[in-house]
C-alpha cells in the first residue's frame, strides 16, 4: 500500500537507485509514481500517473541528472483520483514529502492552513501534511522540533519520507502505523516501505520504531524517539538476496510463487518439526490453557483461518471463532474465558489485523502471531510469533505464503490435539511422517495440467459459483477471491447446502459451478447439491478427491486430488484451484501480477 523509497549517497545516483527501489516495490501500489531530486540546488519534482515505466521515461526525456539526495513513491490512492497532481511527492514551502498512510485529522489541519494562506492543489492528505510540517518549520527553523510537533498534530498513520531545501545533504524519515526501514550502505543510506527495494545496494537495515524520527546523512544514521532523545540502533543483515524479487523466466511472479510452494511448505514445517512431536511442541508457544482462539486476518489470510477453525475444533475439541480484522477491532469481543487472539498476516503490517492485535493487548489478552515478515509490525507487537518461511512475495495475490499459513496451522491444530490428549505419541509421530510427504505431493500438483481445460470454460463466463462443505468450504472462500481477483469474474463461494436458501435462482443454463469435494464425512451431503445444480443447467467443475466414486453424470469437468491426511488436504486441493485462477486470467489477458485497484500489503483501515 504505496511504497517509498529514499537515497542519500556521496555519488549522484539518485534515479537509478529510486527507480530500482519503486520498481522492487510497486506491488504495493501502481497507479501512480513520483520523485524528487535537488538540482541544481532546486527541489525538483517529477511525477506521473499510472505505473513506474511512465516515470522513468518522463526522467529519460527530460535528461534529468541524478543527485545525491531524493524520494521517491509509487501510488495506491486513498484520498483523490489517480492523477498526477495526486501523486506524491508533494511540495510546500520548505518541505517535500512522500508518504504512506493516511492523515485522518487532514480536514482540520486544512483549515487552519488555508487561514494560514496556504493553497492546495490536490485532493490529498498528503499534501496537508507537507504544508502542515512547513508550517511548524517556519516557527522555529528546527528540523527534529518541527517533525515532533507535526508528529503530535498528526493523527492516523504515516511513514514519511522528507527533504527539507535547506539541507541538501540529508534525508529525514519519521514513521507511525506504516512499515519503514533505513538502511546502510557504505557511502550511502537508504529509507524503504521494505526491505526487497533495497537489496540490490545492500543487505543491511535498521527497523524504525513506532513514532520515531531518523536523520540521515551519507556516512551516518541518527534515530530518535519522539522525545528527541537519540537512541541506539541494531543493525540486521537481510537473509534475502536480489534473486528472490526476480521472475526467473517465469512469465508471472503468481507462476514463480506457485512453483515455490514445496519448497517453501517444506521449510516451513522443518522450522517446527522434522520426526518427532516432541520437536512440534518444544517450537510452539504452550497454549495449553486456552479455552477458545479468535483468529483474526483479513482476505486470503483469514480464509487461511478457516481452515485451520475446522481443524483445530476437530482435532484438539477447542472452540475457535474467525474473525474479520476490520469488524473485531470495533466490535467489543468477548473475552469470558482464557482466550487467544491469533493474527495470521503475510506481510505482518496490515493495518486492521494490526489493530485488532492492539485492541486485544489493551484489553489484557494474550495475542499470537503467524507471519511471513520478520520485525513486521504485528510480529514485533505479538506475544508470540511463529515465523511462515514463504520469503518474498511479489504477486499481489497471495499463493506461496498462504500455503505455508495453512500448513504452520496443522501444525499448530496437530500439537494442541496431542497437548490435550485427542492423539497419543505415537499417533501424532505417524501422522509426522504423512504430513512429510506434502513437499512431493505439491510438485506433482503443479505438474498436473488438469486445470487447463476447466479454466478455458471458466474464461468465456462472467459468473461463477464455488460450492463445497466443511474444509472444502474454507477452501471455495479463497479459490472463489482468486479467481475474482486477478480475472475480474464475479465469484461466489458458498456452503453447499447453503445455495438452494436463496441463491441457487442465480443457476442458469451453463452456469460454472466449481464444486471441491474432499471432505469423507460430507461427500455424500455434497454431491447430493451437486446434483440440485446440475438439474438446473449448470456447468459443474467438479474438484473431488481421486478415491470418491463418483458417477459421470455428475460432472462435466473432473480435477481430481489425492487422498491424504485431512490435516494437509487443503494445501494439496488448492494447488489446481490457484493453477486454475491463474491460467484463467491469463486467457483473459489480465494484469495477473498487479490486478486493478489492488496492493499488497494493506497498511490503511
Ligand atoms: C488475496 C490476498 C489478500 C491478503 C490480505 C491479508 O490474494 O493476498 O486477501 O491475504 O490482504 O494480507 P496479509 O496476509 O499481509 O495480512
């Protein structure tokens, strides 16, 4: 959501380095892309609308030279339309600014500046901030003051990233809600939304605290609390190197991520347990005293939650309630008996999950988190963390990472059925060395070319509908987003015995309905509403594990899926569902990488 990218160095090497950075990180945002850079002691801006190849061009045709200071910021637009007055940086007085976040008190601020005699030229919060922070210069002449002061002023979030035009040989940045890094080069420092836009100049970063400020020069970092007080500062090595934002021949970075799937669940559950259960329990936080678990994400990350609901509730008896972040964090919940507020997040920074962890620390509760990023907001503020090792996710829609979620869940569904005592030793080694197989079992899906001919029935419709029971529920919910996401095909997913209480007069001649059918307790149930849609003219895809017999006439269309352990049944069966979403949206022709009004990582309410 928006990404930000900033240089300082002793070279003029502004505008390779800025347009790298935007370029690593325009899967948070891409309709519209700007920097500025001093020359010729001038803070100049240069912005345009739509993606990050609009700017490098507009810079090649005006022969911009580089500098050694400037910022850079590519768009996903909350406050105004994608244009280029919009787009940041934004400028006033002494101050220019790219910003990720929302100001929610602008409207104010815009009040008592306008009296002021400012004039506003876009419809953004942005641009509010910038005057706002020139205002609070202009009393005292003092950077840090002035940046503490705006900081107060300000309410919402904000990850700054600052040239004032009197000091031409520093970069300031200042963060709250919204992720930002500072890192360090040799004759060079460098602030980022993430790490990936930095890789290829270095591999060293120091985290931002909430509501600091950080100055930097070429040769130093200086980070202060909002007191102005100067702390010290640890500085990490990245373990990613620059490959891992590279597509590797593959034509989609979503194709690339899809391929990573065994690679990344197998080294997902090695970091938890490679034989013996007794490994499994030493890795997890003890959650033995939990009598209920309140997973809360938002998107593919909840319907993650869902799976791991009907698991953890069935396997380990513990009642488990999935939670929407953006309505929990504003709903009053319940916290009666021991509870946990687990929060599943790939990126670790979106903002509702993020606020939904904070309303449960508030209130005395303990929190848990399950993310992909390391020092990501959520996982820094969680009682516990437990790490998905899916590394770097470029495409907007989620595959790889989702895929370790689910598998770091039956892990965690796993251990709590063997600390309560549904599953002895010995059973829950045995299911160890099941659940060892799903690296393989996920190559061979994506081997498998199953999906191919469904998705060319799928592409010619406009409407689809996606049925299942139980687990398979949980997995219609995010192969239905999917598909909708990235091919623009309006998708339903629906409990199938749900569809005939109204829904089912949406059911036309020819009408896709993708029915998953894995589940052993409720095949018969399912297959039976197969039948209701089948008698109404629909086109069924039928997604059905490969030891259920099930007739022809069920079926126009027949993907089929091995039978394994219900604790990694879902992982496998979503494999031709995202082959499927994909190959569709390609026959479509669509932005597969980087769908319409979409970002990654969510960092706005
Ligand atoms: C869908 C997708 C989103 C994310 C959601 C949560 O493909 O990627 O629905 O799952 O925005 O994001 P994280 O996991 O970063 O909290």
């Amino acid at each position: 959501m928006c990404g930000i990218i900033g240089y300082v160095g002793c070279e003029p090497q502004s505008n390779q380095v800025l347009l790298d950075g935007l370029k690593a990180l325009e899967y948070r945002g891409y309709d519209s892309a700007g920097m500025a850079i001093v020359v010729n002691r001038d803070v100049r801006v240069i912005k345009t609308r739509g993606k990050v190849a609009n700017l490098e061009k507009k810079i090649e045709d005006l022969h911009l030279p580089s500098s050694v200071l400037g910022i850079a910021h590519t768009r996903w637009a909350t406050h105004g339309i994608p244009n280029q007055s919009n787009a940041h940086p934004h400028q006033h007085g002494m101050v220019t600014l790219v910003h990720n976040g929302i100001i929610e008190n602008y409207g104010e601020l815009k009040e008592l500046l306008t009296k002021q005699g400012y004039v506003f030229e876009s419809e953004t919060d942005t641009e509010i901030a910038a005057a706002y922070l020139d205002y609070v210069y202009k009393k005292s002449f003092d950077k840090k003051q002035a940046l503490q002061e705006a900081n107060k002023a300000f309410r919402g979030s904000f990850a700054f990233g600052i040239i004032f035009a009197d000091e031409q040989d520093t970069l300031y940045a200042m963060r709250r809600n919204s992720p930002l890094i500072v890192a360090v080069g040799e004759h060079e420092r460098y602030i980022a939304s993430d790490v990936p836009a930095i890789l290829k100049y270095t591999k060293d970063y120091i985290l931002l605290d909430q509501d600091e400020i950080a100055v930097l020069k070429k040769d130093e970092v200086k980070i202060y609390t909002l007191d102005l007080v100067e702390r010290d500062y640890e500085v990490k090595t990245a373990t990613m190197d620059a490959s891992a934002i590279a597509k590797d021949g593959y034509e989609h970075f979503m194709l690339k991520e899809i391929h990573e799937e065994p690679r990344v669940v197998k080294d997902t559950m090695h970091a938890y347990v490679q034989d013996d259960i007794d490994q499994l329990v030493a890795s997890l936080p003890d959650l033995r005293k939990y009598q209920q678990i309140h997973i809360v994400s938002c998107g593919s990350a909840m319907y993650a939650g869902m799976i791991a609901k009907s698991l953890i509730e069935q396997a380990a008896r513990i009642r488990v309630d999935v939670e929407i972040a953006s309505e929990y964090r504003y709903k009053h919940p319940i916290y009666d008996v021991p509870t946990l507020v687990l929060i599943v997040s790939q990126s670790g920074e979106t903002a509702d999950s993020l606020a939904a962890l904070l309303l449960a620390k508030s209130q005395g509760v303990d929190t848990m988190a399950i993310v992909n990023v390391i020092g990501s907001s959520i996982a820094r503020e969680a009682k516990y963390v437990a790490y998905t090792h899916a590394g770097v996710e470029i495409a907007v829609a989620t595959t790889k990472a989702y895929c370790t979620q689910v598998a770091l869940l039956s892990l965690m569904a796993l251990n709590l059925a063997y600390v309560h005592g549904h599953v002895d030793k010995k059973q829950a080694n045995a299911i160890i060395q099941e659940v060892q197989q799903l690296p393989e079992m996920l190559e061979h899906m994506i081997e498998d070319v199953q999906y191919v001919q469904a998705a060319k029935i799928i592409s010619r419709h406009n409407n689809v509908f996606f049925l299942g029971r139980g687990l398979d529920y949980a997995l219609c919910m995010e192969a239905s987003l999917k598909l909708k996401e990235i091919s623009y095909i309006h998708s339903e997913a629906y409990a199938a015995g749900e569809l005939k209480h109204g829904t089912i007069s949406l059911i036309e001649k020819g009408t896709p309905v993708i029915a998953i059918c894995t589940e052993e307790s409720l095949y018969e149930k399912t297959i039976s509403n197969i039948k209701e849609v089948k008698a109404r003219g629909a086109n069924v895809i039928l997604v059905v594990r490969e030891d259920f017999n099930v007739g022809d006439d069920y079926y126009d269309y027949k993907i089929s899926v091995p039978k394994v352990n219900r604790l990694i049944q879902g992982i496998v069966s979503v494999v031709p569902l995202q082959l499927l979403s994909y190959q569709v949206a390609n026959l479509r022709g669509c932005e597969i990488d980087q769908p319409r009004n979409l970002a990654k990582s969510v960092t706005v309410e």
